[in-house]
C-alpha cells in the first residue's frame, strides 16, 4: 500500500504575535490518519520547521510539534470528533495549541513549544489537509475563523539578478498590514 502525505495548506504570510482560531466543522472518514487543522511554518520547503494542530479522523486530535526533515512526538487525545474548535498562540517563537468544545472554555494541550522561528522574521500561517493515502482525497470543513495581534505582510516588489561573483543579489520591499 502507498503512503503519503496528500498535503494541502491554504496560507498567508503573517509577523508578530497573536492567536488564530479555527472550529473544523465536519470531516470525512477516508482514512484514519487524515487530519484537518491550523499549521504556522517556517517556510513552504519540505521539511521547515512547523507547528500543526489538527483534528484526526480515526485518532482525535493531536498537538505535533516541531518537524525539520524528520520524526516529530505527537500528543494525542481519543475521543474528539468534528465539530470542534482548534487554537494556536505565538508569543515571540513559543507556540502553543489549544483545543475547546465551545470556543469559550478552552484546554491547553501540552506543553508550549520554542520553535526558533518567526520571532522576528515573518511566517506562514493557514489551514493544512492531508488525506494520507494517495488513493483518497480527503475533505473538510472549516467554518468560523479568527486572528488576532498578528500583523500581514505582503510582497510590493521583488528582483533578483546574477553580480559579477555568479551569485544572485535579491531585493524586496514588504508591506505590513
């Protein structure tokens, strides 16, 4: 049988600290390791180090950690099904997840994470999907969604070009929002 992860990850590129919110409505039962969830990395390049905070179908929900090209130790609660809220909050490079029945009493699960990253350098921020199984394409709904403290950066402008030591000279110009 083939493996793999299927991965989605609809996202934005976010700075600073906050917290997002995120209540998974419902999720299909394709699989037992298919998750749905909130996911802050480092970059878009496999293997960057990453915080993900998903509900898993056959499992519940899980709190995995940091991952950077390699195994990564996941907490796991049983029991829990869609719908179910989700949070993670980032304070400098320490992230922590969160999970809640009614978006108002909400459980820490876990112990926060120094993750080394996006303490003062942007991040990207969104939802993840994975089916995993490249048989199954595996669907979810997320509902309601919130953001706060975090501050959006985009791109204005952009070049690059080869100098004279065959390097590429790079620059940007961002815009905080």
């Amino acid at each position: 049988m083939d493996i793999a992860d299927q991965f989605h990850y609809a996202n934005t590129v976010l700075s600073g600290d906050g917290s997002l919110i995120a209540r998974v409505s419902s999720m299909d039962q394709g699989n037992a390791w298919n998750k749905c969830g909130i996911m802050i990395r480092e970059s878009l390049d496999a293997g960057s180090g990453m915080r993900l905070l998903p509900l898993q179908a056959g499992m519940g929900l899980l709190s995995i950690p940091p991952k950077y090209d390699g195994a990564s130790t996941n907490t796991n609660l049983t029991g829990f099904t869609a719908p179910f809220w989700l949070k993670l909050t980032k304070s400098a490079s320490l992230y922590t997840a969160w999970y809640s029945i009614d978006s108002m009493n909400w459980k820490q699960l876990g112990d926060p994470v120094d993750l080394g990253f996006g303490n003062s350098t942007p991040f990207y921020c969104g939802f993840a999907l994975t089916s995993h199984d490249n048989n199954v394409l595996s669907t979810a709904t997320i509902d309601n969604f919130s953001s706060a403290g975090f501050t959006t950066v985009t791109i204005q402008s952009f070049t690059g070009e080869i100098n004279a030591q065959q390097t590429v000279d790079l620059n940007w110009t961002l815009h905080l929002r």
